[in-house]
C-alpha cells in the first residue's frame, strides 16, 4: 500500500434473516386473530381441516366479529386487542384442551400469545427487538443499518421487552 492509497473496510455482515411481514406494516386485528388461531392449532398439530375449523369458529366469536364487520375502521380497535387476543386464547384454551396435551397446548399459546404481543409494539421497537433478538444484530450493525445511536437502541429494545413482559401472559 502506498501513501495516497485509502483503505476501506468491508461494511459489517447483516443477519441473513428476513423481517417478517409484521416487522414493517401493521397487521389489522381480525388478522392478527386469525393467525393466533392458526398457529396454535398448528403447533397443536391438528390437521389443516381443523385448523380451518378453529379459525372458522375463532371468526365468529362477537368481538372478532364486530372487528371484522368495521374494517375500514380498525384503528378503535388498537387498544382493546388485548383484551380480544384473551377472548381467542380463552376459546382456543377451551377447544384445544379437551385434546391437546395441557403442556404443549400451553407452550403453543405461550408462542403466539407472544408474536401478537410483538405485532403490538410501535414501529421502530418491533424492529429494534427483532433486529437484536432474533436476527442476531450487533448494536453496530443496527446503528449503521438505521442510524440510531447505541442509547437509542438500548432504550427501545428496554421499552419492547418491559411492554412483552407485561402484557404476553396468558
């Protein structure tokens, strides 16, 4: 290397791991709901006609119901959804339990009940709790990728994890 030549290092490797869809667009209840439903009686391992059945009757319970009749409107559903998701868990709980194995019903709803938490979180905490967590990024690396600061994200992903904590119980 000689004098006037500069030097540059490579930009950092960036997780492979693609964001889910929920990581950057909000997801409506109904839907959120309905992918509860799903992924519990998946992991459950009931087969696909049973899996359509619970969504089936997921949809008609009267809160997800009014949800799904006032689309357009969904933003008045923000803050009630938890307590929609306890009426879905409630009812999966209850369906699913009869012949399910308590214990992995339990683990199962534990899973979804969490990625819904998730999905609630505000834009830029879902990202920085999935970036950290589960995609395996470095401070440095989200700082570059997003250009908040190592306290900037520090706070968010404190902020995700405290509403998690809080709130994905069943």
């Amino acid at each position: 290397m000689t004098a006037g030549e500069v030097t540059t290092h490579p930009a950092p490797q960036v997780s492979a791991v693609a964001a889910p869809a929920w990581v950057s667009a909000e997801a409506s209840v109904p839907d959120r709901m309905l992918t509860l439903a799903y992924r519990v009686a998946t992991g459950a391992g009931y087969s696909q006609t049973e899996r359509e059945r619970l969504c089936r009757q997921a949809t008609e319970l009267p809160a997800v119901a009014q949800a799904l009749a006032s689309a357009p409107g969904l933003g008045e559903w923000r803050n009630p959804a938890r307590a929609l998701r306890s009426q879905v868990v409630t009812f999966l709980r209850a369906d699913l339990g009869r012949r399910a194995d308590d214990e992995r019903l339990t683990t199962v709803l534990r899973g979804a009940v969490l990625l819904d938490e998730l999905a609630l979180l505000p834009p830029r905490q879902r990202f920085a709790l999935w970036a950290t967590t589960l995609a395996s990024c470095t401070a440095d690396d989200l700082e570059i990728r997003t250009g908040w600061t190592p306290r900037q994200i520090a706070h968010l992903v404190r902020a995700a994890l405290r509403t998690v904590t809080t709130h994905a119980r069943l």
